[in-house]
C-alpha cells in the first residue's frame, strides 16, 4: 500500500494541494543559514539534526519564514 504525505504551510497552516506551486526551505540557525526554492526544484533534503526544514505554500509565507530566521539570530 502507497503511503500518502499531507503537507502543511509552517507559516499559514494551509493544506498542501496537488497544483499549489510551494516552496521548501532549510534553516541551519547555529551556521545563521537560511536556503529556499521552489518546491519541484529543492532536490533531495540535507536534513541534518542542525537544521529545520519547513514547507512554505506561497512568497508570502515564504519571505515570513524568511524574516522570521533573520530576525532569529539578533
């Protein structure tokens, strides 16, 4: 049997859709280092214990999450 992901916006909480056109991002706060793409184009995650992956719905919860990783190292 197939197994099913349901994705979530980390910013806005909305349902990831089969047509949503998302965005992944990768945050490594102890390196202050943010990376984000489209979601089709973000290639296999380097997820490591040091980093925090995230699934951003639109350019608006993105440049949120974005905003609030810069804001997080001051």
């Amino acid at each position: 049997m197939a197994e099913i992901h349901t994705y979530k916006c980390d910013t806005c909480g909305a349902t990831k859709q089969e047509a949503n056109h998302w965005f992944r991002a990768e945050y490594w706060p102890m390196a202050h280092t943010f990376r984000i793409a489209r979601w089709d184009n973000f290639g296999p995650a380097k997820n490591t214990d040091a980093s925090i992956e995230l699934h951003l719905c639109s350019e608006s919860c993105a440049a949120k999450a974005m905003s609030k990783a810069i804001g997080a190292g001051q």
